[in-house]
C-alpha cells in the first residue's frame, strides 16, 4: 500500500477500531456485571422474605405445605422460583422445581441454568430458637436481561462497523485534502528541470506543517535557482577567459609556422606572447581548480600564529617586486591566531596584489594586523580611487570586473572570490571598506581565539591546532 493517504486512512480506522471495541466490550461488561448483581439481589431479597413470612408462622412446615401460596407470593413463574426444603432434603413448597444445593445449613449465591438459561440462584437456611427448620431458594431468570444484552452486542457491532466505514471514508477524504500540498509538491518537483526552476508551489498554509514544508520547498527552489543562475555565469565566464589567451596562442603558433623561419624577432615575439598566454592559463584554470576544491571544503592545517609575522613576511616578500609602490606594514601589536598559515597568506597576497594594481601610480599600501573587538583581524588598505556602492556590493563574484581593463594587469576577477571561500573555511568574514577618492580598506575578521592559557579556541578551528 504505497499511497500515504491510504495507510493515513487506515491507521486512523484500525485506530477508531481499537478504541470502539474497548469502548463495547467495557459498556457491555459493565451492563452484564450490574444485570447479573442486579437479578442477585432480587433473588436475596425475595429469599429473605419468604424466610421471613416462614418465620412469622411459627416455622411449622405444615402451615408451610397447607398455605404454601401465601409464602411465595409475588412470585413470577416465568422470572422468578422459590422453593421450601425441609432438612432431610425433602421439597415442602415450591413454585417452580429447583436444584436442591448438597447443604442446606449455609447460605449459598451463585449461577445456575434454569430451563436452559442462565440464573441467579440463592439458598438461605431457616433457624428456628437454634433448630434447622429449612431452607429457602430463590432463582431470578436472567433470559430477558440476557437477551437485551445480546441485542445491545449487536448493536454495537452493526453500529462499531458502521461508524469504521464512516470514519474511513470521511479520513481517506481529509487525509486526501490534507495531502494535496505533497502530491502539488511531487508534480512540481516531477516537472522541475534545470533548465526551468521558476516554478513554486502555491496555496499552502504558513500555520501547518505542510505549509512549511511547501515553504521550505520553495525556499530550495530559491537556492537551486540562484545556484544554476551561477553556475551558468561562472561557466560562461570561464569560458569567455580560457577562449582569449587560447586564440591568441593559436594566432600566434600559425605566426611561428608561417614567418618564424625568416624573421627571427617575429619568433621572439610570438613565443613571448605565447608563454605570456600559458602562463595567464595556468592561472586561471589554477583558480578554476583551488575554487572546486573549496566548494567541497578545503582541508585546513590550523596551528597557532602570530598574525603580525604573517604580516610582515608577505610584506618583504612585497617589496621586492620590481616596480611594487611601497607597501608598509603598519603592524604594532602581537595579534595571536588560528588558522591555516598557507591559505591565510595566500588570501592576503591576494588583496595586496589587488592593491597593488588599484591602489593608484605612486600611491602607498598600507597592511596591518589589529583586532576588531576579541577577534584578530588583517587589513588591506590603499590610497586609490576608491569603488562604488555597486562595485562593492559585487566584489567578491566569480570572474567580475568593475573595468575590463583591469585583465590587462594579468587577472581574471577571481581573487576576491578565492580570498572569500578561504575566508568561509575558517569561519572568518571579509568586509569592505571604500567611497569613490577615499581609498579601500579590505579586512579580513576571524573567529575570536583564547589566550594561550585559556585553552581551544573559541568559535575557532579546534583540531590539529601547535600550541
């Protein structure tokens, strides 16, 4: 049974089912029990009469015998039978014949069967100034009450089966419109192709359950869409970028067979231009690479750090370009960190570089490692033209130039988008800084780390951490 409204409409009966068979047999128990107490106390009470009446006589038998109508009156010979035995077992009087109990001497309360049907049967014992004269019996048929109760049962029965059907059906009807937001769910996600993620599922109630699944649905739907949109874009950039250098290698590898033989500065150029090309290349689908890898998670290698030495070595290490403006390390503190050494210092060559190439002819870049609040920071600033609300908003994109002549200088657009998925791998934000002619400050913030005393980091990378 695969539909779910199907078992929904099924568990609900065989849970109906359970409660209206305990719900019957217990009323049904229960009108039993109190019918049976009932017809005992009849049969008591009757007996205690007659007893009673025998005693007023004096407890002579022969009275009993002679008069025997006016000992057991009341008495319905169709419902109710009471008798008179003397000690020696002999019946003095009797309406209807009884069973006579094997003692007389005690009194006795139980069931019998009388003519075929059940019946409560009492025996007293007559005591006459300390002599047993008799013993009085007295047997309620129950036939009637028994029969009303077997018609009840039925009832109960018939009605129980009734109401299951009814509750079926009125539960398959509502577990199918409950379900309705599932089954538009399942066509939607049936019809959803890559090329087609618009679609969303509506109608569904924020304030249930189905409602926040459709709503979380959608919400996914949001994600994936925004996902392909970016995929696309980054493929189609990719493509665009890998498409230059490899036409004019291509251009260049038909110079070479064509005038490389007789001109020999032609060769010069053309093999220059063509490991200019590969080089750009190899970046690009070196970045292509390292931006895979951290969409399934870069591994780190956390360890303890100085943030000011980070600083100060990929300054030196600046300096010594050829024709770099200066690059001064405004570092004045000891600023402890965790993180991984390699890709924290890769992240900042990444925004020295771009630095570097924005920062404006003659104009300093400024690097620094500080803190903001508890939690230790690196800081890129330079004195150039500053970006734009626009240009900020949209620095950190896959292939994204706020002017195409910046490939000029060698890159792709993908820096910041690196220095951002290795910002995310150690939980750490990159945030911007800049107005157009007042500069731009990039600040990478990481996650607060303890004292060397005060145990794992909090917030941090907490394995594999050199203390």
């Amino acid at each position: 049974m695969r539909s779910l409204s199907a078992r929904l409409t099924v568990f609900i009966a065989a849970a109906m089912a359970v409660v209206l068979l305990a719900l019957g047999a217990s009323i049904f128990t229960l009108l039993r029990n109190e019918v049976v107490q009932e017809a005992m106390r009849t049969a008591e009470t009757t007996a205690q009469a007659t007893r009673q009446n025998l005693l007023a006589q004096g407890g002579d038998l022969d009275v009993v015998q002679a008069h025997s109508s006016a000992y057991l009156f009341g008495a319905r010979p169709d419902e109710i039978a009471v008798q008179v035995v003397s000690p020696l077992g002999t019946v003095v009087a009797a309406s209807q014949p009884l069973p006579v109990p094997v003692t007389i001497t005690q009194s006795v309360q139980e069931m019998i069967t009388w003519k075929g049907n059940p019946a409560s049967y009492v025996s007293l014992p007559i005591i006459y100034h300390g002599l047993l004269l008799a013993a009085v019996q007295v047997s309620v048929s129950l036939a009637a009450s028994f029969g009303a109760l077997q018609l009840l049962r039925t009832l109960l029965i018939e009605g129980g089966v009734a109401g299951l059907v009814l509750v079926a059906l009125v539960g398959f009807f509502f577990a199918r419109r409950a379900l309705r937001p599932v089954e538009r769910l399942t066509n939607l996600a049936t019809e959803i192709s890559d090329s087609d993620l618009s679609r969303r599922l509506e109608g569904a109630s924020p304030s249930d359950e189905l409602g926040r699944l459709a709503q979380a649905f959608n919400r996914m739907l949001d994600r994936l869409e925004a996902a392909f949109a970016r995929q696309t874009r980054f493929v189609s950039d990719a493509s665009h970028e890998l498409k230059t250098p490899l036409a004019v290698i291509s251009g260049y590898a038909e110079l070479l067979q064509r005038w490389a033989g007789s001109d020999p500065q032609v060769r010069e150029e053309a093999v220059s231009t063509i490991s200019r090309e590969a080089a750009r290349m190899q970046r690009l689908v070196q970045d292509l690479l390292f931006l895979a890898r951290g969409a399934q998670g870069l591994r780190l290698q956390p360890r303890r750090m100085d943030l000011g030495e980070l600083v100060g070595e990929t300054v030196t290490e600046a300096q010594a370009l050829p024709g770099a403006p200066r690059v001064v390390d405004e570092t004045r503190q000891v600023v402890p960190a965790q993180g991984d050494w390699d890709l924290l210092k890769q992240l900042l060559w990444i925004l020295v570089d771009n630095a570097i190439k924005y920062g404006g002819e003659g104009n300093s870049v400024h690097v620094a490692a500080t803190r903001k609040g508890p939690s230790p920071a690196l800081e890129v600033r330079d004195e150039g033209p500053g970006m734009s609300e626009e240009v900020r908003q949209r620095a950190f994109e896959r292939f994204y130039r706020a002017d195409p002549a910046r490939a000029a200088g060698g890159g792709v657009g993908l820096g910041l988008a690196i220095a951002r998925e290795i910002a995310e791998a150690h939980r750490a934000t990159l945030e911007i800084e800049s107005a157009e002619g007042q500069g731009t400050t990039v600040r990478l913030v990481l996650p607060p780390t303890a004292e060397p005393d005060g145990g794992a980091q909090d917030g941090g990378v907490k394995s594999g951490v050199e203390r």
